[in-house]
C-alpha cells in the first residue's frame, strides 16, 4: 500500500509540474501573439492563451493555418468560408484547451492529430467523406494535442441565447 502512496504522490507531483511548466510557456506566448487574422484571409494564424477564441471566416479560397490554444480555446467558424479546391490544412498546438471547428456538411474532414485528447469528426452520417466523394477537397486538421482536443461540428452546440454577434 505504501507504494501505491508513493507512486500516487509521484504522479501528482508530476502532474502539478507539468501544469506550471505549461502554464509558464503559455505565459510567454500570450506576449508574442499575432493579431486576430482578418475574415476574409485565406491562411489563419489564431492563438489564444488563457482565454476564449471566437472567429468566423468568410475566405474565398480558404488554405488553412494555424491554431494554439494553451489554457483556453473556443470555435472556429468555417461554414462561411469557401474551401480552396487543393483543400486545406489546420495544425494545431492544443495544450489544456480546444473547442469547436464547426464546418458545411459538404466538407471532407480528415483528422491526424496525436497526442492525449484529440479531434473529432462529429457531424454524423450527412456529412461528406472520403468514400463518399473521393475527388471532393479536404480539410485536414492535424497537430499535437494535450489535454483537449476539438470536436468538428456543423451546428454550433450552444444555445442561441449565448452566442455574441
């Protein structure tokens, strides 16, 4: 039993360091952040840190870019955007955060995130995958993830009273 204890202290321990050392980072990220991309932008660079992100794009031609959300995360609206024909591709850097990419039906989405946590493709059976549409372009979301992850929705899952405009 007494190794059990041990053990359990270890891992707590551990665990405690692990989260001060992240939050440490984040800390220093926060200072260094981009701006918020403009909507119509066809490549993102969105990071929070600490805090929510909320973006809607409404790009012609959308390639991608990037997302970091230490301690914080949010929704990525892309359903008003239009997918470049090559398709697009989402890295992420997920560390204790994440959200929501909310995309059309119409998109194929193919995931290759690692790590503890994830992203998930919840749309359910109206939405457009490989199989389904095999010349179709793809959003591929891809990245390091730790202690969250996204959900990759075509509906926004919060109640319309708590929604910004």
């Amino acid at each position: 039993m007494k190794v059990i204890g041990r053990l359990f202290g270890v891992l707590m321990l551990g665990w405690i360091a692990t989260m001060g050392i992240a939050a440490t980072v984040a800390l220093q990220k926060k200072r260094e952040a981009p701006p918020v991309p403009d909507p119509e932008a066809d490549e993102i660079d969105l990071r929070t840190y600490f805090g929510p992100m909320e973006f809607a794009s409404v790009a012609p031609a959308f390639r991608g870019g990037t997302i970091e959300t230490w301690f914080g995360g949010g929704t990525l609206d892309l359903r008003g955007a239009t997918l470049h024909p090559e398709g697009a591709t989402l890295h992420t850097t997920t560390v204790f955060g994440g959200g929501q990419i909310l995309v059309p039906d119409s998109w194929v989405v193919e995931t290759r995130v690692i790590g503890i946590g994830g992203a998930g493709d919840v749309r359910g059976s109206a939405a457009a995958t490989p199989e389904s549409d095999p010349a179709a372009p793809r959003l591929v979301v891809e990245g390091l993830v730790a202690f969250g992850g996204f959900g990759i929705m075509s509906h926004d899952p919060r109640p319309v009273e708590t929604l910004t405009v």
